[in-house]
C-alpha cells in the first residue's frame, strides 16, 4: 500500500480549540474522507521537527467537504487537535499514522 503524503498549505488556531490545518495531497492516492476523520496524523516539518495530532474534524470554510471534491482538488481542511497539533505549520508533511 502507498504511502499518502500531505503538504500543509497553511495552519491557524481554531475558534474554539485546537488548530486548523489546509491540506494539499502531495504524493499518493486521495484516502476515503471516512478515512480521515479521527485518524492520527505524523507529520515532519521542513527543519526536522516531528510533531503528531488527531484529526477531530473538517473546518467547512468553503463548504461541506465531500470525496469528489477532494478527489478534485486534492485539497481539504481538517480540524486537528493534541499537544504538539499547535507545532505544525506551513510546508511540513503530514501522513496518517
């Protein structure tokens, strides 16, 4: 099975908890949105840095998120939250553990 990579297009704090993190595929095959709610997230910033979080959910910015959509785009943004979640920032990697 391949490896499904994200880049992290831009992050931000979310209104009420956790962070926000847009999303771009960046190697691999879109997974199934199903997949992605609650999944676990490692994700390897541009200097070495490690970091992981949990996706709680999707931020609805510019509507409700659907597979064809992502299929599309190859863009998503994902409600994320843990200790280091506020760690992960522009052009670091994200896949799901």
């Amino acid at each position: 099975m391949a490896t499904t990579r994200f880049r992290v297009l831009d992050a931000m704090p979310a209104p009420h908890g956790g962070h926000i993190l847009r999303l771009r595929l960046h190697e691999g095959d879109p997974p199934p949105l199903r997949t992605l709610r609650n999944a676990r997230l490692t994700a390897s910033g541009p200097d070495g840095d490690t970091a992981e979080a949990e996706v709680s959910g999707f931020a609805v910015f510019g509507g409700k998120p659907s597979a064809d959509r992502f299929a599309r785009s190859g863009r998503i943004d994902v409600h994320v939250t843990g200790a280091d979640a506020g760690t992960i920032g522009l052009r670091w990697n994200v896949e799901i553990a």
